[in-house]
C-alpha cells in the first residue's frame, strides 16, 4: 500500500513539514511507500477553469493527480492560520478529483503554535470532501505548541502525543486496507454523481 501525506504550510522549513516527515516514519511499518508532497515546494497555481483544459499552467498537477491515484491513503496536514486552514490546501483540495481520492481514507492533522489546532479540522470536515469525495476518518492528530513538541530532527518530545500517533497511523492503514475494495467498485459510478447535493 501506498500513502502520500500532504504538507499545507506555504512556508519554506515549515513545522507542518516536521510533522509530515515524522507521520513518515511512522507510515512506513503499515505501507510499502510513503511520499511527502510540500506545497510550498510544489507552488501550485491558484484553481482556474484552465485546470479542466490541462492549459499549459496545469501541466505541474499531472504529476501530482497521478500520485494521489497510487495512493491507499491521504494525510493533510495544515497549520492554523487565523483559525483556518491554508489557502494553498484549500487550493489543493479544490484540484483534487473523485479518481484521485474517491472513497479513499484521509487523516487530517493540524499544527499550532499554542493550545489550538482545532479550526482547520473543522473546516476540512465540513467543505473538504464535497466534490472528491474523499473519506474523512474519524480520528485525527492536532501537533499543539509545536515549536517543543517537534524538535529539529522530526521526533516528538511528548510520549502520549507519540502513542496516539502511533495508533492513528495504524487505523489510517486499517482503512485502507479495508477501503481499497470500496474505491475500485464505486469509482465508476462516482463519476455519475460528481457533485454533493
């Protein structure tokens, strides 16, 4: 199984980076592969209906599309920014289509510099899944008071928060393994109802 974890901070050395190197190394004893995509780094354009034409601006999300269809699970990862989640992961989401994540787990986690971090979860659940219908777990991980939470090498310095990570990694895999069926059956029927009601 293959799992792509998705770091939505659009600053360069992010902490959501640390966190996604560390949710790596936690990934690799459930999936065979285990690739970080930067948004920062990948730099996307905003959404424009040229996506639809694969313009020549979108020619960069080829790639990207064609990762999250190897995938058998998603990680988003987004900062807490005026408690919200990032413009360039709401960006992302907006890119995402049905044959990327339809039916297919996704663990959010967020990242704050103090004792919040719940915003951006609630935004992702509420608006996230809508046209690309992807399955948000119940679970998921909020990197509090990050700056001594994380340290420079990607460990995390607090044993419990370590242990839940541990275990929400591991449920993220049991959802894959047990939603992997479920994509490849409704995906084309998926494509018939595209959009929420």
């Amino acid at each position: 199984m293959n799992i792509t974890i998705i770091s939505g901070s659009q600053r360069a050395n992010s902490k959501s980076l640390s966190a996604a190197h560390y949710l790596k190394s936690l990934a690799l004893e459930h999936f065979e592969q285990a690739n970080i995509l930067d948004l920062h780094e990948l730099n996307l354009p905003l959404w424009n209906e040229g996506v639809w034409q694969k313009t020549e601006e979108w020619k960069q999300w080829e790639p990207t599309s064609e990762l999250l269809k190897q995938s058998d699970a998603v990680v988003l990862i987004s900062p807490e920014w005026h408690g919200m989640a990032t413009p360039a992961l709401k960006n992302f989401l907006l890119l995402t289509t049905a044959e990327d994540l339809a039916h297919k787990p996704v663990l959010l986690a967020s990242v704050s510099a103090n004792i919040n971090g719940v915003y951006p979860i609630s935004e992702l659940r509420m608006t996230g899944s809508k046209n690309n219908h992807a399955c948000f777990i119940p679970d998921h991980l909020m990197f509090r008071n990050v700056e001594t939470l994380l340290t420079a090498d990607h460990q995390i310095t607090d044993q419990h928060m370590h242990e839940r990570s541990q275990y929400t990694i591991a449920l993220l895999a049991s959802y894959a393994e047990a939603l992997k069926p479920v994509h490849e059956a409704m995906l084309p029927s998926t494509k018939e109802f595209r959009f929420s009601m």
